[in-house]
C-alpha cells in the first residue's frame, strides 16, 4: 500500500504549554515559484489579530500513516493584514513529510499553525545588512531586505542550483542581489561572501546567514575571520545534507 497524503494535526503540547499560539486558517492558494520553491498562502478571521516580525517563521504539525506528529517550520514571506492573507515559502527537496504536504497542499484545507516564531530578525542599529545563504534562506532573506528603510547599504549572496532558480522580491534603492549557481565552475558562495564583507561600509553592520548547516558554518566561520563581532552575526541552519530533520522541526 502507497504513502497516505500527509495530514496536518495539532500543535503537540510541548510547545503551546510554552506560549506557542495557535491558528486555525485555510489555505486560500497555493503556486510554484520556480526551482524547488512553492508558496503557500493562508487566510482566517483570526489574521485580524496576527503579528510578526520579519525573518519570522510558522511551525505546521504533520502526521500520516497513522504515525506521530512531527512540526516543520516555514518562514513568512510576507502578511497583509487588511486582506487577512499570510504566505508562506518554503524549498521541496529530499522525500520528508513537510515536502510531501506541501507538494499535495491544496485550496480549501483547513490546517492549523503555531507561532509566529523566530529569534532572527532584523538587527535595527546595523548601518548595513548582509545576507547569505542557500535556497531555503531566499524567504526569510527577501522578507528582511524589503522591510528595511529606503538607501540601507544591503546585499544578499544566495545559492541556487541552476539559472532560472531566481526567486523575484520588491527591490529597494540601496539593495543588490547575487545570485550563486551551484554548478561545476559555478562562484564559491565563501569567497563571494568574503568579498561582500570586505565592500560593507565602514559602520557597524550585521550579517545574516541561514541554509544547509555545512554552508552557514562556512559563512559564519568567514564573517567572524573577516573582523566581524560575534553580536554582528545571526546564523541558523535550516538543515543538514544526508540527515532526516528531528520531529521537532531542528535540522
């Protein structure tokens, strides 16, 4: 017998009894963004009462084939709060449950989520801000970039596979991206991020890194070498190559 298309459940209590708010939404559509990233967009009455900051992620309890419930996180790509609509981006790679319920999401199913939650967020007494990372960093980077003042020195290093992998975002006057293309001969994503470093103005600035645990090991270890306090560096790995994500949503 095949695999039984995942189900969403409830938030387990370890983390609601810990503050963690739920919210019960349906999803109002569902799109391909091109490579390996699809967006999924959420709609409730209960958004009227929802914030977030940006760089903020949302924890959605899978289960299937009667086995027990494990949380994935995906990040808040953007939320209107007027149209009561939270989109949600997140990469499909390997054959985990998050990516099987997300490639089998559709219209009308009610789910319920938890949080928002996140400690990585925009660092507001940075002069500039620099991102990097792989392709599962393009929501949460995308979402902090547009959020910043207009003329804010910021640049974003992003690992994709191929050309056509690019993710679009609303660029703001003092923004650059650079996309990286993970082939053979392809730009080293550490040399280009310590060329980015070495380019930031003078100020006191921030970087961000956030991916697959090699790389954002990498790149920090890279920031810190390149002079960077370690205050000055916000890092998370989103996952780990070779390795099934824990049931509790940690790489």
């Amino acid at each position: 017998m095949g695999m039984t298309r995942p189900q969403t459940t409830k938030i387990p209590e370890a983390f609601t009894g810990r503050g963690i708010k739920t919210w019960g939404l349906t999803i109002a559509s569902v799109a391909y963004l091109g490579g390996a990233m699809r967006r999924i967009a959420l709609t409730g009455p209960a958004l009227e009462a929802f914030a977030c900051e940006p760089g903020n992620d949302m924890m959605v309890p899978l289960a299937e084939n009667g086995g027990p419930t494990v949380c994935r996180r995906y990040t808040i790509r953007h939320f209107d709060r007027a149209s009561r609509r939270l989109e949600l981006d997140l990469v499909l790679h390997g054959e985990g449950i998050g990516s099987r319920w997300a490639s089998s999401a559709a219209v009308g199913d009610v789910v319920e989520l938890g949080g928002p939650r996140g400690k990585i967020t925009l660092a507001t007494d940075a002069a500039w801000h620099l991102f990097a990372g792989d392709d599962s960093a393009i929501p949460a980077t995308f979402a902090m970039m547009e959020a910043l003042p207009e003329g804010v020195w910021s640049r974003a290093l992003l690992s994709i596979a191929r050309a056509g992998d690019e993710q679009p975002h609303r660029p703001r006057a003092g923004d650059q991206v650079m996309w990286l293309h993970r082939v053979p001969g392809g730009t080293d994503a550490t040399r280009a991020f310590a060329d980015a470093l070495s380019g930031a103005p003078p100020e006191r600035g921030h970087v961000y890194i956030a991916g697959e645990s090699t790389l954002v090991a990498a790149l920090k270890k890279a920031a810190l070498m390149g002079g960077l306090a370690p205050d000055q560096v916000s890092a998370k790995a989103y996952w780990a190559r070779d390795r099934v994500n824990g049931g509790h949503g940690e790489p």
